[in-house]
C-alpha cells in the first residue's frame, strides 16, 4: 500500500510540473529544434490532470509535442521504423515524427491509454533526443524510472570554454568518472551538446545529479565519490527499513 501510493505522489508530482512548464512554455512547435526540449499539451495541462483522475485520456485533446535533434530523429525511429513501432505499442500512444525539422507529437492511442504511458512515452522520445541508445532509454518505461536533465548552461554560462571543461570533468579520462557514477547509483548517464541526462529510479537518480553538480562546482573526484557512496548507503538502508516494515506478518 505504502509502494502503491508514494508511485501515486510521483505520478501527481510529475504532473504539476508539466502544469508549470506548459504555463511557462508557449513556443510554437514549428521553431528550430533545441535540444532543452520543451513540452506542451494542445490543451491546459489541467487537461491531463483531469482525465488521469478519470483513469483514460482523450484522444485528440491531450498530447505532447517534443522537439528532438534532427541528428538524433533516424534513431528514435529506427530500422524500418522499429524503435517508434516498439514504443507505441508498449506505452499504447500514436507518436508523429516530422524528419524535416525534427517535431514529435504524442497523444493517446485511445480512452485505455493512461496518463502515465503518455508520459512514459514522452520521456522515451527525450531520453533518445538526449543521446541514449534505445535500449538505454526503454528502461524509461518502468514504473519506477525518472528522467532528470541538467542544463549545464544555467551552472556554468554559455562560454564554451567552460562547457567542455565541466562536460570534461564529468565525462573524465575515457568516460571513467561517468561509468563510476553510473555504476554506483545503477543509472544511465549520457552527456550530450550542453545537458547531461541521467536514467534512474528516483532516489539514485536525484543521488546521481547531485554528485555531477558537485563536479560541476569543482569538488575533487575522490571527494565526490564518498559523499556518493554515503547517500547510496542511506539510500539502501531507508529500503531495507521499508521493507522490513511492510511485511511484519513475515517475520
């Protein structure tokens, strides 16, 4: 009940926040593709919230539009069309993908599409604009995963310069202070143009942005895989303390 219900909070948390970007985000979907990917519904986003406490969407009303990197739209599609073939059909959506400039739009397949597959399927289409593998981004589609996205302009400026310094200090020598990080939090990281992205369950993902952004700060590598090895230990220790008080009847 307990795992029930905080999936539940995670699910409302994410729909105000597409709340506050849809209110922030009035772009028209024909303008050049960034890689910040906005998002926007054709309607309010008091839309979703609507039909979601109704248990379906409809189709038509509600729908996301996506702007992906035109480089990285053959691999949202894939082999003969695969890729987006796979993800409608696990997340029951319809997903239009314009080649020439890069536009996605994403609405329900019909009255059973949930909410949640609606925005499972958003995350999906980012997640590949982003720079991950298909495989990589699919995990998306668990119900335990989150998507969390770094604009590494907002820490650190728009010199060059400095972007590659940091993306540098992140990736590190051979992509090794990325695979640690990966490694110790069970996520996916990918560093592409300006953002760094990172692919998780909740906790370790939230664990993983914070160690970046204290590389970002300039902390040693060493400093900032204890403080993660720290976070990972009460991570695990709050889940097992769950676990251990929802099945008392066990013990």
């Amino acid at each position: 009940m307990q795992v029930n219900m905080l999936k539940m909070l995670l699910v409302l948390k994410r729909l105000w926040r597409i709340k506050v970007r849809n209110e922030k985000y009035t772009e028209d979907s024909s303008q050049s593709a960034s890689p910040s990917f906005p998002t926007k519904t054709s309607k309010s986003a008091n839309t979703i919230t609507t039909a979601y406490a109704q248990g379906h969407l409809v189709p038509g009303v509600t729908r996301f539009y996506v702007k992906v990197p035109l480089e990285r739209v053959g691999v949202l599609i894939g082999k003969n069309g695969d890729a987006l073939k796979r993800l409608m059909h696990e997340t029951q959506t319809r997903i239009a993908v314009d080649e020439v400039n890069g536009a996605v739009v994403i609405e329900p397949q019909g009255p059973q599409t949930r909410a949640v597959d609606l925005m499972k399927a958003r995350d999906v289409v980012m997640a590949i604009g982003y720079g991950f593998s298909v495989e990589r981004a699919f995990r998306l589609l668990d119900e335990d995963q989150v998507l969390i996205v770094i604009d590494l302009k907002q820490y650190v400026g728009p010199n060059e310069n400095h972007l590659t310094r940091i993306k540098g200090r992140i990736i590190g020598e051979e992509g090794k202070a990325r695979r640690n990080i990966e490694e110790m939090t069970d996520t996916y990281i990918s560093v592409y143009d300006d953002y760094v992205a990172i692919i998780g369950d909740y906790e370790s993902a939230n664990a993983a942005r914070d160690a970046i952004l204290l590389l970002i700060e300039g902390r040693q590598h060493s400093t900032v895989y204890k403080h993660l090895e720290r976070e990972m230990r009460k991570i695990k220790r709050t889940r097992m303390i769950s676990l251990w008080e929802k099945e008392p009847s066990q013990r």
